[in-house]
C-alpha cells in the first residue's frame, strides 16, 4: 500500500508539476519597483490570486516602506475576507514509529534516543477527554509512517475520537497529518469522515529534498507531491499543503507553495484549504545545514506575502513559534492556530511540567494553557473559534470556493466564531475570561448592517445561554 511502485500514476492529474527552473526564473527576474509593487497589492486586495510573476515581485522587495505596505495590505485582506475571528485546535500525536530517516525530525527511524510508543484505543479516548473539558472543539491527528498506521488504523482513531463526549465537550471537527497513501487508502480514511488530510512537500526543492530525506518511503519526492493529488481522486476536497522553512531557500518554498495552489486550481477547480509554513525548531539529534534557517523579519514578511498571493485559503501557524512571533504574524493573515498544545505522546494527560526532546519530533515555543490563548485573544478584540459549520454544511472543496473567493464567507465566519466562542465562555472559561469574552461578544453584535441577520444571531446566542449546543449559521 505504501510503496509508490505498486501504484502506476493513470493520467495527467497525479504527474508533477514543480520545475526548480521556472521558479528561479521567476525570482531571479523580478526587479520590483514601488508602483508596479503596489498595484500587486491593489490586485489582491480586490481579492484575485497572485501569479508567480507577482509573487516574485513582492519576494523580492527589499524597500522597509514597500515591506510595511505589503504587511498593511495583507492585514486588510485579512479583515475584508475573514474578518476577526482565529480558528483554534489542537494536534494530538498518536504514535511515533518511522520508517523514514529525515535529517530534520526527531521521530526518525535512525533516532535511537527517541522514545517510541503509540496510543491505544483507550489511552487515545483518554486524551481527547482532557482536550474536550479543556474546550477543544477540533483536532489533528498526528502519525509517523510506519506500516502499523494504515488507512484502517487511522480510520479507527478517527471513529475513536468522535465518538468521546465529556459533558458538553466533543470533537466536531478531526484532521488528519500522515504519510501519503494510494487512492484505495485515501478512501478508507474519507469514509471515516476525516476533516482535511494535511501534507506537507518540506522542500519543494527536489536536491534539497534528497539531501535531507536519507531512508524510507518519503525519499520518493514525486509520490509525495501528488499525494493530495490522489486525496482528491478518493474524494477528500479539503487538504492542507506546507512547506517546513529552512531546508532551503524561502523564497523558493514560497513559490512552491503557490505552485502548488496554481495546479489544484488547474486541476480540481479548488485551491488547498490551507497552507501551513513552520519553521525548523530543534529537535531530538537534529543534523541539518543551518545555512536557510529563516530570520523573524523575513519570516513575518513571507507569512504577509502568502496571504496576498492566495485570498481565500487559510493559513495556520502552529505553536513552533514562540508567542511573540506568533502575536506579530497574526496580523498579516493567519487564520488558524492551535492552543494549549503538547506534542508529546500522552502528553495531555500526564501534564509533562517540562519538555523532552526525546519523546517530541520537535520542540514546542509556545505551550500556554487554552484559556491564557483564548483571554489574550478576546483582549485583542480578535474572536477566538472552534467553528466546524462549513464542513457540516457542504461548504467544503469548490463549494467553499463559491464562498470564500468572492469574500462572503466573512458572513458565516464572523457570527459562527462568536457561537462557538459563547459556549467556550458558559462551558469553560474562568469568570474574568467569560466577563470579557461577553463584552467582546456585545461590541461585535453593534457591527452588524442587517438587523434581520442579527436578531437571529441574538437569539441563538440566547439560546447557548439556556443550554443549547452545536448552532451554526
């Protein structure tokens, strides 16, 4: 099932698309100056997608004035599209056995430090109740490649995890981040009713990509790169791609990642639900050339970049960063970050008070509790969500196209964010927070144009007061 040979590629769909030329070409052309750097931005903000010509362009700005333009610009589409609410998860790591040697990870194979484990059902079923009377409405599971997690397996702990209720607790929403499978294996994993399959290429780079992967099935750079390719021939349309930055170039992996969106488009009619874009963090035995490791500044300036280049697709930003760099780059277009996280295996219920590398792939910059996140974020008039609606209602793949392209998915977003946020404040939230969060909740409600439209949302509102759970628009 997992060897890429056994499986012989049928049309032009699942064939790569990543020439290293093309994309240097690009870059290496790209001379912007401020007018033309400007009218880029104009482009996206009227909410079209960026070509890699424009991509290029804004990669290539070095002007502080024109950077500070592209931050500004990428904070207002943000607003115009998603308004202000942040979607909130958290990763659950369910084993970590490898078969793969990546030069970058802590669980791989060659890694005999690395305590090595996977979850039971029950200890899986334990966890997510931790996670659920914390608050947690969404999760992603986390697997090593290794033969013992197939499709079957990993359709079962999905199945695991829905089926845990704690009190008002449950997850509505399970993602999955594993190895690449073949059709048949995709399918398996949909009907168990997954939420968005998530790969990351690493490197788009394809020498780069063999110098860092030294053994196992992720050596094979192509198979990886039309995995979601073969997601969405079983029927999965909502994945997840990304790049992990400081294997090589950024500016590069930008253009990668934006490669990347240009052949769903091409091929599927749907972009990628989201594009994630974590850093190299320390790691259990970690053996990498630091020479592409990506500073703050360009860090913040290509998270800006992204948001531009692709309107519509989320972006997440996972607790690898430390929280001040995580606070900084929510403005330029993150839509997705996970809270109260801890990657170790049965992390959550032993409540580890310290880190060890050496049962983690790698290490966690940011590990505050759920509610600290969430009563920062409500202090920042941001609204936190767990919100699981467009799944629920079909608005998934093209059809959320249909939606989030134009921008009027900032009409569902909103008002769904503040539902799920008014059961975190009944459910879970410390007094203070719940004071807070309800005031927050009273300043957006002043925001709506359409008293029709809000009236309904009050009385929904109401409606989780006395007890109702589960409301979305």
């Amino acid at each position: 099932m997992y060897h890429p040979q056994k499986y012989s590629i049928p049309d032009e769909r699942m064939k790569p698309f990543i020439d290293p030329v093309e994309i240097w070409d690009f870059i290496n052309q790209a001379k912007p100056e401020k007018q033309q750097v400007r009218d880029i931005i104009q482009k996206s903000l009227d909410k079209n997608r960026l070509t890699l010509q424009e991509t290029a362009l804004l990669v290539q700005t070095t002007d502080p004035e024109l950077i500070e333009e592209i931050k500004e610009g990428a904070h207002q589409l943000k607003q115009r599209i998603y308004g202000e609410r942040i979607v909130l998860f958290a990763p659950l790591y369910v084993g970590n056995l490898c078969v793969n040697n990546c030069s970058y990870c802590g669980f791989r194979a060659g890694n005999t430090q690395q305590k090595r484990s996977t979850l039971t059902l029950d200890d899986l079923a334990a966890q997510v109740k931790v996670l659920e009377d914390a608050g947690q409405k969404r999760l992603i599971l986390v697997y090593g490649e290794h033969p013992r997690y197939n499709p079957e397996f990993i359709a079962e702990t999905v199945r695991t995890v829905y089926g845990v209720k704690s009190g008002n607790g449950e997850i509505r929403r399970v993602n999955i981040n594993a190895a690449p499978l073949d059709i048949d294996g995709f399918r398996t994993v949909h009907e168990a009713k997954i939420g968005t399959y998530q790969i990351f290429q690493e490197t788009y780079h394809e020498e780069t990509y063999g110098k860092v992967h030294l053994g196992g099935m992720k050596r094979d750079f192509n198979w990886r790169l039309t995995a979601l390719d073969r997601a969405q021939e079983a029927g999965i349309d909502d994945v997840g791609i990304g790049a992990l930055l400081g294997l090589y170039d950024w500016r590069f992996e930008v253009l990668g990642l934006v490669r990347h969106v240009n052949h769903f488009e091409a091929v599927y009619n749907v972009g990628p639900h989201t594009i994630s874009f974590p850093r190299i963090q320390n790691a259990s035995n970690l053996n990498i050339d630091r020479s592409h490791l990506v500073s703050d500044a360009d860090f913040t300036k290509l998270v800006a970049i992204l948001r531009l280049a692709v309107p519509y697709t989320g972006m997440i930003l996972t607790a690898r960063e430390p929280s001040a760099v995580r606070d900084e780059v929510l403005k330029f277009g993150v839509s997705q970050i996970d809270g109260g996280t801890n990657i170790q295996i049965k992390g959550y219920t032993d409540m580890a008070e310290n880190q060890d590398l050496e049962k983690e792939q790698f290490q966690i910059n940011d590990n505050r509790p759920l509610n600290e996140i969430m009563d920062e974020l409500i202090g920042r008039g941001l609204i936190p969500s767990f919100c699981t609606s467009c799944y629920r209602m079909g608005r998934t793949g093209e059809h959320f196209m249909e939606f989030s392209v134009p921008g009027f998915i900032k009409r569902f977003c909103q008002p769904n964010a503040m539902l799920t946020l008014a059961e975190y404040l009944e459910d879970y939230a410390p007094p203070a927070t719940k004071e807070k969060g309800y005031q927050l909740i009273e300043k957006k409600l002043t925001e709506f144009d359409d008293p029709q439209f809000k009236q309904r949302l009050i009385e929904r509102l109401a409606l989780i007061k006395q007890g109702k759970r589960d409301l979305y628009f």
